[in-house]
C-alpha cells in the first residue's frame, strides 16, 4: 500500500545515545514533515521539508536534525538523546507546498508512528 | 503561545446522539482548516476540511462549520457511532509561506457510549 512509512515503531534510549527515526514515502510528495505528540500538547512541528535538498525548523527544533537528500526519504536524527525527547513522533507527508483549492494536495498523510523512550 | 486551541480535553456521547467538538484559532492568516481523528497506536487520519471562503463543508455524517469573525470553529458527527471514538485533531494552514504547514490543536478525546 502507497503511504508514509516509519521506522522503528519502538526504541528506548539511553540519555546522550544518538539514533535516526527514518521516513519514506512513496507517493512523490513534494512536502515532509516531523511532528511530536506528548499528551496535553498535540501535535507540534519539528522540522519540514518543501523538497529535496530544503529543510527549515518549525515549532520544536532544539535536538533534532534533518536532511531531504531525495524526495522519497526524511530521516530525522537526534544527535544526543535527552528524557524530554520521549515522546511518540509521527512523519507526514502531503502533495503540494503551496495552497490548491479546493483539491486536497495540502492534506497531510501520516506514518503509524514511532515510539521513543529516552531513559 | 497556542494559535490552535481544542479546549474540551474529553468529551463523551451516547450511541446516536451529536457529537460537537470546538476549536479556536488566533492567527488571522489561517485560511485552510481540517480535523484528523486519531486512533491508539496509529498515525491521524484526515476527516475533513474546510477553506476560509466556506462556512460548512459536509461529508456524509461529518460537517464542519467556520465562523471566521469568532475565529471558531466545530466538527459536528449525527449520528455518533461507537467507532467514532478516538482523539480528533484540529489543525489550520496559512496562504502565505509553505501551505501545508499545518498547526494542530491539543486534541479532544471522543468517546461514543453504547
């Protein structure tokens, strides 16, 4: 099935252990993106994609890194795992950066997930 | 400072009966609103939207209303169904800049009772 695809599901850390969350999509969408969910705060963006190559922060940046070196693949990196980066982070991807109404090309498809636990 | 806000944390319904779930937003230059609902263990799903030059959007038993001058605005589910249970998301998008950046809200857990 087409769709966005994380891996791994599951990871415990150790603190200041480094690791890479990895995202593929297969749909050819021009825009990726990282979002963090923790309970009582949503969903909050932390770092996206408008193609290969451009990467910019969002709302969340602080230890994490990204690059968009093809446009199928995002994979984010956290270079020093910190226990307030426990959390479970979902990738997501949609058709078009820019706005087109009223088709859905800015609805975003996400990944099932990816549970991190940082002791 | 939270542009998206889902004040009811939970919200429980019986079988048949509406759902209603709000959702404020403080960013004037949103223009582009959809609700995600999510199950345990798995990433959100879309459900549906609605652009700033719309005031309702339908879909089968979901419709979305937007009152741009309150900067509100709601999922209605008639009937609710059991299944409807879940956390639903709402998220917005400005025009300008990078469209599909999407800013959520802080979720509101439905659960539908038999």
């Amino acid at each position: 099935n087409a769709g966005v695809t994380q891996t791994p599901k599951f990871q415990v850390l150790k603190t200041g252990q480094s690791m890479t969350l990895q995202c593929a999509q297969d749909m050819n969408h021009e825009y990726m993106s990282w979002y963090r969910q923790d309970p009582g705060m949503g969903l909050r963006l932390i770092h996206y994609s408008v193609g290969a190559g451009i990467t910019d922060q969002g709302e969340v940046p602080n230890g994490y890194n990204v690059s968009r070196s093809t446009t199928e693949d995002f994979p984010l990196r956290l270079l020093s795992a910190a226990p307030s980066q426990t959390s479970v982070y979902f990738c997501a991807s949609s058709h078009s950066v820019f706005r087109v109404i009223p088709s859905g090309a800015n609805v975003l498809t996400f990944g099932a997930g990816s549970r991190l636990t940082v002791l | 400072d939270q542009q998206v806000k889902q004040n009811s944390p939970s919200l429980s319904v019986q079988e048949g009966r509406i759902s209603i779930l709000n959702c404020d937003y403080t960013n004037s230059m949103f223009d582009y609103f959809l609700w995600y609902k999510k199950y345990p263990a798995e990433g959100p799903t879309f459900l549906i939207s609605i652009s700033s030059i719309k005031d309702k959007n339908e879909d089968g038993r979901f419709t979305v209303f937007l009152n741009k001058s309150a900067k509100h605005l709601s999922l209605h589910i008639v009937p609710s169904q059991p299944g409807d249970s879940a956390v639903y998301f709402c998220a917005a998008s400005a025009a300008t800049g990078t469209a599909s950046k999407l800013t959520f809200g802080t979720g509101t857990r439905l659960q539908v009772t038999l």
